[in-house]
C-alpha cells in the first residue's frame, strides 16, 4: 500500500532529483571539456613527432621512406578527427538564466519539476554529441597508437639496416716503432 506523503516529503524528493540531474550534467559537461583537452594534447603530440619521424628517416632505404607515408597518412587522419571534435557545438547546461523571470511566479514544486525536466532534456542533447565525439577521440588514439607502432617498427629496421651498411674501420699499427 502507498502510504500519501505530506508535501515537505515531495519537495525533498524533488530537491534531491534536481541536484541530482544537475550534478549529472556537470560531470558530463567536465567530462567533454577533459575529453576536448586529451584531444589537444594528442594533436600537439602528433605535430611534434612527425617532423621527428620523417627527419629520423632522411637517407634511409627507398622501400623504408615509401612504406612511411602510412603512418605520416594515419597521423594525419587522427589530427583531423580530433580537430573535428573543436567543431561540436558547445553543450547545454539546463536551466537557462533567461527562464529565472518566468520561474519568478511558479512554486517552489513547479520550479524544481521545471529543473528536472530541463536537466533531463540537456543530458539527452548532450548525449548525442559526447558519443558522437567521444567515437571520434576513441578512433584518433587508435590511429595516433597504429601509427606510432608503425614508425617505431620502421625506424628500428632502418637503424639496423644502416648498420649493416657501414663498412668496418680497421686501423693497422706498426709494431717496427721504437
């Protein structure tokens, strides 16, 4: 049997739904604005290891330099799709301060009732975008981590392979001086 609440009963059952939504989109807000500053760290990463990268390679083997426009091709991939996700649109925060006059003359119940809602309906927007960027980042490191495994893997060969190139210097002492 459902027992009836008094109305003070309700009101802390709102409240504790109203901070609770907020709360909720907070943590997504933070979590887009952390993911947008992985991205930035990633990018400036790449920026900074492919002139390292194709410099590491200069003189190498033919075969060496062609099979390196793969990663060089990757990186790039990955930089674009983290700069895409700078394009997203900024997220919603709920409650606007543009309704604090209209909120005015509501209760204190239809308030709270209004913040619900309004909270409800910023995280299923912001839902969409975080996936949308979050499935970008995710294929950015996978490629960024495919890519530098690959020119690792190909300055490795190419140091041993320039090892073998070089001839062995012998130099012959005279044992007549004395």
């Amino acid at each position: 049997m459902m027992e009836k609440l008094p109305l003070a009963e309700y009101l802390r059952h709102y409240k504790f739904l109203a901070i609770n939504s907020k709360e909720i989109i907070e943590k997504q807000v933070d979590s887009y604005r952390q993911q947008h500053s992985y991205a930035g760290t990633i990018i400036g990463f790449t920026v900074l290891f492919i002139p390292f990268f194709l410099n590491s390679l200069d003189g190498s083997n033919q075969v060496l330099q062609f099979i390196s426009i793969l990663p060089i091709v990757m990186f790039i991939g990955s930089i674009l799709l983290m700069l895409s996700i700078f394009r997203g649109r900024p997220l919603d925060q709920a409650l606007s301060v543009t309704k604090y006059k209209e909120l005015l003359t509501k209760t204190y119940k239809e308030v709270l009732l209004y913040e619900i809602n309004a909270n409800k309906v910023s995280y299923l927007k912001n839902n969409a975008a975080t996936l949308k960027a979050n499935k970008r980042y995710m294929q950015g490191v996978g490629l960024t981590t495919v890519a530098i495994l690959i020119s690792i893997v190909l300055l490795l060969v190419s140091m041993f392979i320039a090892i073998e190139k070089k001839p062995t210097k012998v130099q012959v002492v005279s044992a007549a001086k004395k």
